[in-house]
C-alpha cells in the first residue's frame, strides 16, 4: 500500500496542528476543525433529484470520520435551465427539500455541519431532462468535450444567451433553493460562482459577449454573482451562513487564468468581500502554487488579502504537509479535501491517530463517478486482497 505518511513524526505532527482548531464562522456557525469535505459530484440522487439513503450514508461517514464541515455536490436550483447532470440532486421543489433533511440530521449527529452547494451548470448542462436546450450569457459554444464520467460524450451543445427574464429566473432559483435548503436544516449554502459554471461563464469574457449591464467590463461581468448573492442573503435567515466558490480553472478549460492576473483577482475577491457573504471557497489544482507565473502567491492567498471574511482553500490538499501548509503560512482559513476524502471518509481521524493515508485511487470515478461504481471497485479490491480490507 503507498502512502502519504511515510515521513517523520515530528513533522507530520508540526504540519497538521492547526487543523485541529476549531473556527467560528461568520453569523456564529462553529466548526470543531479547520477540514471540510469539498463538493463532490457524484451524480448520486434518484432520477428525480432527491437524495437516497446512500447518500445520507456517505455524508454520515465524512462527519463521523472526523471532518468539521461537509460541503454537498452541486445542488440544480430550478428545473429549467440550471441542471447540469443526470442524477445530480436538486433543492427546486418539497419533495427534494425532505429528501435532504435525513442527510442533514444523519450528519449533525456526529457534530459535523453542511452546506448545501447552489449550482447552476448553464451552457455546461449535459444531462437536463427539464429542457432540451442550453442557455448561458452569450450564444458561444463551450471549449472541449462533455465529460464521459457523468453520461456525457461529445462537445458540449451551442447554448442560446439568456434573455433579462432567464437571468431573472435563474436569480429566484438560486434564492428558493436557498430558502429550501434553511427549511431542510442546512447550516448555510455555498453559491458555486467557479469551475466554469453558470456564474463563472458570465465572468469570462470569451463565454460572456454580452453588451448590456451584464457583460463588458469585469464589474458588469460580476452583476450576476453580485445578484444571487443578494437574492441569497435576502431569501434566508440572518443566522443563515452563505459562501461563494471562485475558481479560475474550468471543468472543460482546466489551465485558464484571469486576463488581468492579480489586478483582476484583487477586483473579483474585494467585490466578493463587500458582500454579505460568511466564507469563501477559491479551488485550483494544487491550491499552494503560484496564482499567475512561476512565483507569487497562490489564489486563496491573494483572496485571503482582499476579503474580511475566513478563506476556504482546496486543491490537491489530501498531503497533509501542503493542508497543514497552507494554515501554517497563513494562506487559508481552513481547507477542503475532495480525492482525500473520497479514499479515505475518517481523513481526520486516520491523520490524528497516526495512520497510513492511501493515494487516491482514480478507478473509483471511473468509468462514471457514481457511489455504485465506487462500491463495485472497492469489492474487486477486496476480492483481489483475498477478502480482507482494500
């Protein structure tokens, strides 16, 4: 078995220190850590977007395995244009919002809490069986191919721009999703703004041609995030934690920067931190390196200069020397964990009493990323084993 751990104790011990503290959000929501399970897709729901007992079962592992916060998936939040998935889970009607509580209360069980993640997959939809076309900002087809893990083959549709009154509409999906999600017994949402979904097309300027007060300059170009922001906060209890997702790689585009480097991250973060937001979550591959260039800091450093509220860092932080790292330097607040947590859901645990830490097993989202095909892979890892534990 190759492991992470294999290094002296003293530094290990020296390296995850600070993710054992506890943190208070903002609006008063505490975490007994600084480790978050980040937002997985997992197309994991029933065909009509409600959450299964498998789900609440693989939820309930990450909060009893030790980890303080877990974020959900990319939640739809209408059932016209923002499904991006099929099986992806919804929040847009009562039948889904009880759905979630047994996952909700199966996790405040083990003392961890959960934010639903607000999704919007816009011109990137490849699975919607609510509408047979697309819509995004601007009629431009999307770079590269539909991703075969979730269902998709081929490249992505030529989506129509959104009119005023889609904009309008998808503004309310978000703010009732919202709403749901506090009725469920969620302890905030995380408004997905990244990986070149619907809100992070809006923010491009090669998927977003638009003329009017939505497109044109990086401000404009914001509206939209802005507006759900507001639509969010407005929608849901004061106590109610909000967070936003900012990322500048892209599901389908995975190595684009900012145009305007660390000028536009400056713009994009104060302009986020001047929101009523309680958190935000910045993703980039290894989270550590350099935003822009071979030198400089890296982006949840940058945010972490430019917004008043708590950073949330992730990628490729299932090392606990980079997770402890990136606490240590002062570069983040607290730090999310997706292949770690996938290869092992009590990471915390296993990290506190010392023991071994697998490398993430790629065949588990493979050949689609679903908690069946996991499980069918971790039994041929135990057959292969001889029965005994993969």
């Amino acid at each position: 078995m190759s492991t992470l751990a294999d290094r002296p104790a003293g530094d290990a011990q020296t390296a995850h220190a600070g993710l054992f503290t506890p943190l208070r959000l903002e609006r008063g929501l505490s975490l007994r850590n600084r480790l978050a399970v980040a937002p997985l897709t997992r197309v994991r729901a029933t065909a009509d977007g409600r959450a299964p007992a498998q789900m609440a079962d693989d939820d309930e592992a990450y909060a009893a395995g030790g980890f303080g916060l877990v974020i959900t998936e990319g939640i739809y939040t209408d059932k016209a244009y923002a499904q991006g998935y099929l099986f992806q889970p919804g929040l847009t009607d009562d039948a889904q919002r009880d759905a979630w509580r047994t996952v909700v209360d199966r996790v405040h069980a083990h003392g961890g809490r959960i934010v639903a993640q607000l999704m919007h997959a816009g011109a990137l939809s490849q699975g919607n069986p609510h509408r047979a076309t697309t819509k995004g900002p601007s009629a431009v087809q999307p770079r590269g191919q539909q991703m075969a893990f979730y269902r998709g083959a081929g490249p992505y549709r030529m989506p129509e721009a959104m009119s005023d009154e889609d904009i309008s509409a998808a503004v309310e999906g978000y703010a009732q999703a919202a709403r749901r999600a506090q009725e469920a017994g969620f302890d905030g949402v995380e408004i997905h703004g990244a990986n070149g979904y619907l809100l992070d097309q809006f923010l491009t300027a090669h998927t977003n041609v638009r003329e009017d007060r939505y497109g044109g300059s990086l401000d404009n170009r914001l509206r939209l995030t802005v507006d759900v922001i507001q639509a969010v906060r407005r929608s849901t209890a004061k106590h109610f934690v909000v967070g936003v997702r900012s990322s500048q790689g892209k599901v389908n585009d995975f190595t684009h920067k900012w145009e305007g480097g660390e000028a536009d991250a400056a713009r994009i973060f104060r302009t986020l931190g001047a929101q009523p937001i309680d958190y935000l979550h910045t993703t980039e591959f290894e989270a550590w390196r350099p935003a822009f260039g071979e030198q400089g800091p890296s982006l949840a450093a940058l945010a972490r200069r430019h917004v008043p509220v708590p950073v949330l860092a992730n990628g490729s932080l299932h090392d606990p020397l980079q997770a402890g790292g990136m606490m240590a330097n002062k570069d983040a607040d607290f730090v999310s964990l997706g292949r770690g947590a996938l290869t092992h859901p009590d990471w915390p645990a296993r990290l506190r009493a010392g023991e071994g830490l697998e490398t993430f097993d790629r065949g588990l989202l493979a050949p689609i990323a679903d908690l069946a095909n996991a499980e069918r892979h971790r039994e041929e890892r135990r057959r292969a084993c001889g029965g005994g534990s993969a």
